[in-house]
C-alpha cells in the first residue's frame, strides 16, 4: 500500500475514537419494495456491503419510523434459497442496530457482536434519520492504522 493512501487511513487509536472518526458518511438507501436486483445493483454500483432499507412511514413525505438493512450475507441467504423474488423489506435483517456518532469504537464491536450483525446504522436516535453507517471493515481499519 502506498504511504498517501495510509496516510488517509491514519486516525486516532481504537481506545479513543469515536464512531464519527470511522464510520462512512452517508447511506445507501432503498425502499422497503426494491427488489433482490435492485439491491445487488447498488452494492455492486457502489460497492458496499449492506443497503439501508426505509420501512413504515406515517404519513407521505414524512421520514421513515423504521429502518433496516440487508448485508451481503442476506442477499447470499436468499440467493441461495433460490429466492430471487424477495424485497428489502423482506430481507430486511430484524437485528439491525443503531449508534450515535459521540459512541466509541469498542461500543460500537460490543453492539456488532451483541446483535450478530457486520453493520450499526449511526443515527441520533432509532426514528431519526440515518446519516452514516459503520461496518467491521470500519472498526479494523481503526484497529490497523489508528495512531497508538
């Protein structure tokens, strides 16, 4: 790896960083309707992991009240159940959690491990809008080039 792209990655030690400090601004989002397809197209657009899925809403225009997310894993799982006909919303893991940006790294591994997921929607509260996401790949970054 060159030193310029580490130089990127360089950022406060694990014990002393926050989410804010690792996560990924920014989602990507879909509907609880999009289909299988349309969630593969996305994380193979953008390459990421996991798509946030917005669920129920109140009225029309107002924000989500639930959110969710299919991984990698989820798209894999219905894949091979021959499921190609499946929505977000359907896919949608029920162990999705939620941090704020001010939480530390090693809450954020505590919540990973505790909810079984690779993925914590960082948010200011559960009803909130999404504004980034944190994954494993995140947290090892931390762990690999944070300043000790």
């Amino acid at each position: 790896m060159s030193s310029s792209r580490t130089s990127r990655l360089i950022g406060p030690a694990f014990e002393h960083a926050t989410v804010a400090d690792a996560m990924r601004p920014g989602i990507i989002s879909c509907r609880a309707d999009a289909s299988l397809r349309t969630i593969a197209e996305f994380m193979a657009s953008y390459h990421v992991h996991a798509v946030v899925v917005e669920t129920e809403t109140v009225e029309p225009g107002a924000p989500p009240q639930r959110w969710g997310i299919v991984s990698d894993v989820d798209l894999a799982r219905a894949a091979a159940r021959g499921d190609l006909q499946a929505t977000a919303g359907e896919l949608a893991g029920s162990g999705v959690a939620f941090i704020g940006p001010a939480e530390s790294l090693k809450r954020a591994a505590e919540l990973m491990v505790h909810h079984a997921v690779s993925h914590l929607i960082v948010s200011a509260a559960p009803t909130a809008r999404p504004f980034g996401i944190i994954s494993t790949l995140d947290l090892a970054v931390a762990l690999a080039w944070g300043r000790g």
